[in-house]
C-alpha cells in the first residue's frame, strides 16, 4: 500500500512539472506575440465591407438594366413575328 501511494504521489508531482513546463512555454510564446490594433482591423472590415455593399448594388442595378433591355427586346421581336 505504502509502495503505491509512493508510486501515486510521484506521478502526480511529475504530471504537475509537466503541466506547469507546457503552461509557461504558452505564457513565453503569448508574451513573444505583437499587438495587433483590433480597433484598425475592424475599421478596414468595415471599410471594405461597405465597397462590397457599393458594388453589389451597382451590379445589381447593372443587371435590372441588362433584363430590361433583353425583354424589351423580345417584346420587340415577338411583336415583329405576330405582325408580319
């Protein structure tokens, strides 16, 4: 009893040096990281989600120009079609 208690203790103890070795190799890997400025970063998303709005909108408007053209057109042509 007395040999696996020994035996307990002493992997937990090398379990706590493991984990406290992995824990300060991630708070020395966190402390080598730059700041990024996230207020800069969520203003150019902002900015670049406000282009992709301004140019979807102008396909769009684009395109009920397109369609409005090619009905017109075979409006057009079915007309010519029933006259003639």
């Amino acid at each position: 009893m007395m040999k696996w208690r020994a035996g307990m203790r002493e992997t937990v103890k090398t379990g706590e040096e493991n984990a406290l070795e992995v824990l300060v190799s991630v708070f020395d890997w966190l402390s080598s990281l730059e700041r990024q400025p996230t207020t800069k970063i969520e203003c150019l998303y902002e900015k670049s989600q406000n282009i992709v709005a301004d140019i979807t909108g102008a396909l769009a408007q684009q395109m009920k120009e397109l369609v409005r053209k090619v009905m017109e057109q075979t409006i057009r042509k079915v007309r010519r079609m029933f006259i003639s």
